[in-house]
C-alpha cells in the first residue's frame, strides 16, 4: 500500500520533533523565520543533490545562489507558512512549501514521489514495499526453503549467518539476520526442531551469571588489593626541608618528636619547600607580588619557604615577605 501526503507531512512534523533539539538546534527549537532562512543558506550552500536544489527555486522561485542573500531576504515571509504548520497552527498545502521543509529537516526519503514508494516502520523509519513483502514472503513461507534439487540465491551483502555453536551444530540450528526482517530460524531439511538431540549446555544466562560473577571476585579483589597499597602511604610528614609519603600505619610521633603525620597532599609533597635566603635572592615576581613566605618560630628563627600554607612544625600561617623583613633577617644578618 502506498503513503499518502498525509502520511508525508505527518512524518514530517515527526521529524521535526526530532531535530529540533539536535545538531540544528539552533534554528529549530525556537521557530522564526529569520533563523529558518539562515538555516536555508546553512543548508543550500552544502548541497548539490539536484533534487534539493529545484526544491529551493519551486520554493523561492530562483535558482540558490551563495552569494543571493538579500534575494532570499526579500522573501522571508515564506518562511511563516512552515513555522504554522509545524507548531500546528495550520495545515501546509502548497506542496513546494512540504519538500522545502523536508530538505531544511535533512527528512528521508525524500521528496514525495519516493517517500510514496515506502512502508513506514515507526515514525521516523522507512523501508521499500518491496522488501517488506519479501520479508513477510520468508516468515510465511516455509515453502519458500529450497525443496531438494532447488536452490535459492541469497544476497550476501543483506545477511549474516550467525552461528550458534561449534561448526556440528550449524547443520541443527542456525540463524539469518536479514537487514530488514529480523533473525529467521531455519530448520535443516524440514526437521522439527522439537525432534533434534539437545545437548547438555550452559544456558546463556547461567553463562553470563557466571563470567558477572567472576568479574565482581576480580574487581573485588583488585579494588581491595590497591586500597591496601595505597592506605599504606596516604600521610605525609616533614623531613628536613619537605614533605614526604610515610605509611599511616607506622608513623610515630614525628621525625625527632618535631612533626607529627597529616593527611597527604601530593601537590604540597611535589612542590612546598623550606628555602634559604640572602642577598641574592629574587623576593618578588615582575609584577611586584610576593614569591617567598615566611614565619618566626617561638625562638624567633625566621624559615622561609616558596609557597604559601602553614609551617609544618609550629602549624603557623605563612605570611607574605616584605621589604622591612628582607632588610632586618635577611641583608643585616649577612
């Protein structure tokens, strides 16, 4: 049976809704006829299928050129019909405006003279007639299996033979996936298939249940073997002039009593350092900003380090050198 151009349009507005929220977004979601004219040239300018083309100058009633423009722009208003009826406000009859919408939504098969010639599956998927009616031929027809001394010639390019087994229960059960119709079970020489020998197997289920299981116990233990490792060297402590990974587990109370082990923070371990400091040192960056932070200890040592936090043995915040503790710490000490 053929689509009619009720069926067309209503494919249509399927497509529609589709797209609308897709790649083309854009200019679809929200509809005015600006935007479907600037998705006219989007389009036109890519294409050279000759039907999209004598569709643009039924539509406009010039041929597309890329550089025409202001001639699309003088007729903008025939973009309005096409919002209406996508937003269910009116019918579209004229028959130039629904394969212009149907190039602007990339919509397939298209124009109506072969969208006719098509079955729909669901909305949004078609199929030649022909092809159903060879599909419903094969699922009907048990007659239409080669008889002894018959043959049938069968596309290669349109199945694939999937085999369910080792290569001595293909003659049993085996199964064709057409493009269009599905997988078809073949019976081998009109057997029963109630009538073959079963062989004790494992179900695909209990096969799947099986490998499921024995890829939780592998991630199970791979999960608990790392969290082990890692635990064991999730603290930091300081040593000398920086942080370094200890095992939690094995701390004591700090290396000479002075510091105790904190959570671990690859970033302090990869760049907090204590540094020394004299005349020579660069203070400040090009702009003027601090670049070395300081602290004074309870016995009034200043330590300089190269990164702001805290200082790891007195858990003092570091402030920023200034001018006044370079002079007093740093150049009278020389």
């Amino acid at each position: 049976m053929e689509n009619n151009y009720s069926d067309y349009k209503k494919a249509l507005k399927a497509k529609y809704e589709q797209e609308k929220t897709g790649v083309n977004t854009s200019f679809l979601l929200q509809l005015t006829p600006a935007r479907l004219r600037d998705l006219t040239l989007y389009v036109f300018r890519e294409t050279t299928n000759p039907d999209d083309l004598k569709t643009f100058e039924h539509f406009m009633g010039f041929p597309f050129d890329p550089s025409g423009v202001q001639k699309i722009n003088n007729k903008i208003d025939a973009f309005r019909p096409l919002i209406s009826f996508l937003k269910d406000r009116s019918d579209l009859a004229n028959p130039g405006s629904v394969e212009m919408l149907a190039v602007l939504l990339d919509f397939t098969p298209r124009p109506f003279h072969k969208f006719r010639k098509k079955t729909i599956i669901n909305e949004n998927t078609f199929t030649d007639i022909d092809t159903v009616e060879k599909k419903n031929d094969i699922i009907e027809g048990v007659e239409n299996t080669p008889r002894e001394n018959e043959t049938t010639e069968i596309d290669e390019n349109k199945i694939e033979v999937v085999d369910e087994g080792t290569q001595d229960e293909v003659f049993q059960d085996e199964i064709i996936r057409t493009k269009n119709s599905g997988l078809i079970h073949l019976m081998s020489s009109g057997e029963n298939k109630e009538n073959v020998p079963k062989r004790n197997k494992i179900s695909v289920k209990q096969k799947t249940f099986l490998a499921t299981g024995l890829g939780i116990l592998a991630l199970g233990t791979s999960v608990f073997y790392n969290v082990k490792m890692s635990s064991q060297q999730e603290c930091m402590q300081w040593n000398n002039d920086r942080y370094i990974a200890v095992d939690c587990e094995n701390t004591t109370n700090g290396i000479m009593g002075i510091t105790s082990a904190i959570p671990i923070d690859i970033s302090v371990i990869e760049k907090f350092r204590k540094i020394a400091v004299d005349s020579t040192t660069v203070f400040f960056n090009a702009k003027g900003d601090p670049i070395v932070w300081y602290s004074k200890k309870p016995s009034g040592e200043i330590d300089f380090f190269n990164q702001p936090g805290l200082h790891p043995e007195t858990q003092a915040t570091l402030r920023k050198i200034t001018p006044h503790i370079i002079n007093k710490y740093v150049l009278l000490n020389e």
